[in-house]
C-alpha cells in the first residue's frame, strides 16, 4: 500500500500492485518514501514489502 504518511494509520494513496516497480527516494525507520513508477504517484511503502532489484 501506498500512503500518503510513514504510518499504517496515514490515508492510502493506492495500491500497488505486486512486482511493480516503486522508485527509492529515501528509507528510514521502515519506510521507504519514493513514487511508483507507473503514474510517479508519491508517498510511502513499508521497507520490508519492497524486494531488492537484481
């Protein structure tokens, strides 16, 4: 989920769909803060739910 605050409580701005690609900006204190790629909508993900690139 992406979301609008680094909370669980923080208003989702969308969903993002698994596999798809999230641009890293910054991660801290398990969040990482970036955009999705797709329509560059910006807010914040959980760290542990982004899966490195190879």
């Amino acid at each position: 989920m992406l979301r609008s605050n680094p909370s669980d409580a923080a208003a989702s701005v969308r969903e993002l769909a698994s596999g798809e690609a999230f641009r890293l900006l910054e991660d801290s204190l398990g969040w990482a803060w970036g955009y999705a790629e797709s329509d560059r909508r910006v807010g914040y993900v959980q760290s542990r739910a982004l899966s490195p690139v190879s």
